[in-house]
C-alpha cells in the first residue's frame, strides 16, 4: 500500500522541534498517523475500474482505523461534489461498516465515468484515497468479438473449399461441390474427347 | 500431398482401417490438437484471474466460484465416452466442429450471467460439453494419422498447453482490465471459436467405424441394429477385455496424484518459507521442463528403442519418487530440483499414456477406449485433490499429501506391470491376419511377429531390433 513518503518525513521533523509542549507532540502524532495512513482501494490495480451501461459496480475503500464518518464525493474537474444517497437513492447506495465502505453505483450511464473519492474523516483532518471507474457500452467488446468471428468463419470456410479444390476427382456422383475450382479439376483431368455436350451436362448439374 | 491418390486408392479397396500417413496432412491435425488442448486446458488453468473477479461481483466465496472448473472438468471427462461414440458414428470432424461451437457459445452466454448459477450452467455445463466433444476425438484423430511417430506427434501436439499457460494468463488479466469481466467472457468465446476451424482441418481418413461396421453386417430390424451401433459406439466390448479394465484403474491411480502437485506446490512453497517470487520461479520452471519433456518423450519413444508400455513404467516411477521427494526438499535448491525431476517426468509420461492404448486395445477400438478411459480415469481426478486437501487439514503440512500422491503413481505403476503382454519383449500379436495393407504391405511381417510372440522372452528391457511399430496397428 503505497504510504506518501513526504508526509512521514514533513511530520517526524515537525514533530522534534515541538518536543517541548508534550500535548502538542501528541496531537501532531495523531495528525501524522492519520496522513499516513492512506485509506485503501480493496483490490486497487492502479487501473481504472470497468463496468458497463445498465451494470451496477461496487467501489469499496478500507482503512486501518475506524473513522467518524465515511463520505463519497465524485470529483468533476477540479472541485468534488458530495455523493447525496437520500437524493439519489435509485442510484446511489452507501454501506459503511466501521473501517470499510462501499458505495454502489446502479444503472450505470456514461455519464458516471471518472474519478470517485472516498473521503474517511477524522478529527484531524480526512484521509483521501481516489478511484477511477470507466463505464463502456456494449458495443466496446463487441468489436474485438467480431473481429474474432469473422476470421474463424473465413479460415473455416478457406479449409474447406482447400480441402474440395485439393481432392482429384473422387466419383462423379459427389457433384455438390459448386465450386469454380473443382469444375476446373474435373474438366482438366476428363479426357479430352468428351465433347461440350458433356461440359453442359456437368454445368448443368453444379448449378442445381 | 503424395499420400492422397494412395488413400483414395485404398479406401476403393475398403478396408476396415487406413494406413497412417505418418506426416504430410498428420502435421496439421498436429497443429489442431496444439490449438485445441491450448483452447481447452490452457484456457482453464488460467481462468484463475476470472474468479477474483466473480468473487467480488457476486459476494460468493471462493470455493463457491471454484465449482465452475470443477464442472467444467467433470463435463469434459465424463462426456469422453459420448464424444467418441458420436465420431465413431458421424466422424470426429462434424463432431469436434461442433464442440467449437459449444464451448464458444457457453463462455458468449456466461458474459451474461446476473447469478453464479448461470455461470455454473454456461462456462460449466455447456462448455465443458463442448470440451469434451473436442478433445477425445482430436486426440483419436492424431493416433490414427501417425503410427510411427504417433508419441511425438501426441508430445508435439500437448506442448499446446504448456505454452498456452504462459500466454493465457498475461492475456486475461489485460483483457479483463480493458472490458471488465463480462466483455472479457465475450472476446474468449470467441477466441474458442477458433476451434471450429481446428475442427475443420481434420479431414476423415475413412469412414467412420460403425458406419462401416453395419454396413457390413446385414441389418435385421431397426431396433437390433440401433441397439448394435450403441454398442459399438461406445465400444462396450472393452469392459470385458483384461488389458483395457487393467490400464484403467492404472490411469486411475495415476490422476488421482498427477495433478496434486499442480494444486499444492505453491502453497507448499509458501508454507515452508519460501517468497512469493521463489514459489512462481518453481511453477514456472516446472511447467517449462513439462513441455521439454513431453517432447523428448514423445521423440525417444518413437526410436523404439524400449516398449511404449515399459517406458510408460519408468516415468511413472520416476514421477512417484520425485513427488515423495518434494516434502524432504527444505532447501531452494534442492526444490527446484526436485521440481524440475517433477516437471520432465510429468510431462513424458503424458503422450505415452495415450499412445499406449492403441497397443493394448488395437486401433480399431482406440477411439472408444479414449472415451471410455477418461471417464473411468476422472474418478482419480475427482478424489484425488481433494483427499490430499483433507490430508493436509488434518495434518497441518503438505508432506503427507505429498506422499500420498506419490504412493498413488507408484501404485499405478505397480498395477500397469500386471498388463497382459508386459513382460514379454514383443508386442500383443495383431488382432488377426492383416485386413490392411500397411505402408510396408507386410503379410510377412504380420506371420513373422506371430510365431515371435510366442516365446517371450522375459526381460523388462528388450534389444534393439524390436518389431517395426507399423505391424502394432
């Protein structure tokens, strides 16, 4: 879990020039633990957090220590707005057990992509930790799907004409293979003298 | 392509079997089964990144989400017998085509799923369908193109899970990072549906067994006739043939301690004190060793310098000793050598395993035997891990699972020298005198091996000049 090394130093520092007035040291060691313990994101990857339009998604953070309160604020641009659950409740629900809290988010849109802060206020100062949720269409896996369906289905269907281009004639009665190239095999591999009466006749039968 | 007109030749001359080509087109179906056993078994040793993911969807706890491999798996194993008797009668391509097409459209539905039993019911049951309708008969189909090189081919074409293992995983976690759990599900349905195209490489080499079997038998009435192609189907002769029944239960008892170490090494890793990192450098020099020796195996086998089933003996042995070894490896060293003994033994004896079946039950009825054998031998798989998972509760470390699983290969090892045949220094005479031609149109040579077979001399180690592996068909 990644501890915000300057804040350590900032507060060790700080803390022996105020040895003198003990209270004062206490306080300011409170303060320091609280800034470095950063709450953390349950299983965060440093990537973004996936989900789809109509989907739900649950963001969850955890902290060492139990705080007074849990808020959730989704950060548009520069200034945070305070996630309101009793305004939104279709969309917005917020569950805080002691040093965990998860805030799920209904029926996605788009519009809910970016970044959601989980704030855990003490009384020092809140601890901060961020997320980032990205909500996608449908329509996002579905192009490398059919991407992926297109190629199977042209690699089956170049194997299987190969196989009917590569076979010498096997009988006359398999004359289902309407293929361009296995007319072409038959024609080269008949015998000359059969005059066109016989080219019709075959025409004929692949075009059935 | 000089092997086609011959085969043309001698399907108009109709016998029960075809020659192997042994190369040529073989190569490809080789290629098939790599992507095929990719597809299936790499695909769900990796699935692992899915279940963190399902985990944490859902709320259900990990055991729960564990249950979809372990349907999976049961599926593919115990629908063998059902997938070999479906190409005994259509043909293995219609029906591998069609196992595609399953095992893509379960893991396109579970991109779906809203509850854990959806996912059970799709990535479990109709994918482990498919899985089933795929492999035994690519499998089949690898044996009956190669007669001389068939271990080689079966090492070459299994490498296709080793390699996949070291792809996969990457793969899935970018692609469950880009789309979420759901558009992942969706791109690897597709990418199972390359499958479809590994199904239509593999073309007949003739006409399916009991398509020939009752075209040749007069047929009574419908029902006696429907009856007789179950049975044949299904090649339920075998339960009464003594080599099958014996190789059997040694199959058995190699599976239920094949895959503990698979299951286990890295928690024993950890539980002896070695880091994270040390534990994955140990998994994955073992599986790099897996696919070396499923290759060297396949390749020295095919010298045919030993019996197929005497060396099957020698790696079980080897691989029981190395498995009882592990617990006593307390220093990092002495545990990467151990697993790499672990590894290679592992993997040579997976080609022999089933190239060996054709030996014993001939290849007219290899196909079903398959089928029949991976049922039989999933019993292992099912009691198996968890037998070594309670023997590690109640005895808090893993050495006396360890040691069970070795017990059981040597076990199996013990059980395969009682086949009929073993300890002779050639091979179980041909079935009967030779319906086919085989590439060296040896009639002779079918007489020659009958009159040597009966004094067997009883050696466990045979001389070099063996019978030529061509009359084994």
């Amino acid at each position: 879990m990644p501890r915000p090394r300057r804040a350590q130093h900032c507060c060790r520092e700080t803390a022996l020039f105020s040895m003198a007035n003990v209270r004062h040291l206490i306080l300011l060691l409170l303060y320091c633990d609280g800034m470095n313990t950063v709450p953390v994101i349950k299983d965060k990857r440093d990537k973004p957090v996936v989900s789809y339009t109509r989907d739900s998604v649950v963001l969850e953070c955890k902290l060492k220590y139990t705080p007074n309160t849990w808020n959730w604020y989704k950060a548009n641009n520069t200034e945070k707005e305070l996630i309101n659950v009793t305004a939104n409740p279709l969309n917005y629900k917020i569950f805080n057990n002691g040093n965990r809290t998860k805030l799920t988010i209904l029926n996605l849109s788009e519009e809910h992509s970016g970044k959601y802060i989980c704030s855990a206020v003490f009384d020092i100062k809140p601890s901060e930790s961020y997320i980032e949720l990205k909500v996608l269409s449908y329509t996002e896996p579905l192009k490398p799907f059919i991407a992926i369906v297109v190629e199977v289905i042209v690699l089956v269907t170049l194997i299987l004409l190969w196989e009917k281009c590569s076979k010498p004639q096997h009988d006359s009665s398999s004359a289902g293979e309407n293929d361009v190239c296995s007319e072409q095999t038959t024609k080269l591999t008949r015998d000359e003298s059969n005059g066109v009466e016989n080219n019709t006749a075959r025409r004929r039968k692949l075009d059935d | 392509m000089m092997e086609k007109p011959k085969k043309t030749q001698e399907e108009e001359q109709s016998p029960p079997q075809i020659a192997a080509p042994d190369g040529g087109w073989g190569w490809v179906v080789v290629g098939s089964l790599f992507f095929s056993s990719a597809l299936v078994f790499g695909l769900i040793r990796s699935l692992g990144v899915f279940f963190v993911e399902f985990v944490q969807y859902f709320g259900e706890s990990a055991q729960a989400v564990s249950w979809i491999t372990s349907i999976g798996l049961a599926m593919q194993q115990l629908l063998s017998p059902i997938a070999a008797a479906a190409s005994n009668v259509f043909g293995t391509r219609p029906v591998v085509m069609l196992g595609g097409f399953l095992s893509g459209l379960g893991f396109i539905l579970a991109s779906q799923a809203t509850s854990l039993l959806h996912l059970y019911l799709t990535m479990g049951l109709i994918s482990g369908i498919g899985w089933a309708l795929i492999f035994t008969p690519t499998v089949a189909s690898v044996m009956q193109y190669f007669a001389v090189r068939r271990s080689l081919a079966m090492g070459l074409g299994f490498t296709g899970i080793g390699l996949s293992s070291f792809a996969f995983s990457p793969l899935f976690q970018y692609l469950v990072e880009a789309y979420a759990w759901r558009g992942a599900l969706l791109v690897l349905g597709g990418l199972s549906f390359n499958m479809i195209a590994c199904g239509a490489v593999i073309r007949p080499l003739g006409k399916p067994n009991v398509v020939l079997k009752t075209e040749n038998s007069s047929k009574l009435n419908k029902c006696s006739s429907l009856l007789s192609r179950i049975y044949e189907g299904f090649e339920l002769s075998l339960l009464s043939h003594r080599g099958f029944l014996t190789y059997s239960i040694a199959l058995t008892f190699f599976n239920a301690g094949y895959f503990i170490p698979y299951v286990h090494l890295v928690a024993h890793s950890h539980h002896i004190g070695f880091t994270e990192y040390q534990a994955a450098a140990v998994i994955s020099v073992t599986g790099v060793v897996d696919i070396l020796g499923r290759v060297a195996s396949g390749w020295f086998s095919d010298l045919g310098k030993m019996r197929m089933p005497h060396m099957l003996v020698v790696w079980t042995g080897l691989l029981g000793l190395s498995l009882m070894l592990i617990p006593a490896a307390v220093v990092y060293s002495g545990l990467i050598v151990v697993s790499l003994m672990y590894g290679f033994c592992a993997g040579a004896m997976t080609p022999l395993a089933f190239a060996v079946v054709p030996e014993i039950v001939g290849m007219e009825r290899m196909l079903g035997a398959l089928g029949l054998l991976q049922l039989i031998e999933s019993v292992g798989g099912l009691l198996g891990a968890p037998l070594s998972g309670w023997l590690k509760d109640h005895t808090g470390t893993y050495t006396v699972s360890f040691i069970a699983a070795g017990s059981f290969l040597v076990l199996g090892t013990l059980v395969t020298m009682t086949l009929p045949y073993f300890w002779s220094c050639m091979g179980p005479p041909p079935p009967s005198p030779p319906k086919r031609k085989s590439q060296d149109g040896s009639i002779e040579g079918g007489l020659l091996t009958q009159t040597l077979s009966s004094n067997s001399a009883p050696d466990t180690l045979c001389p070099l000049n063996d019978i030529p592996y061509s009359d084994k068909e």
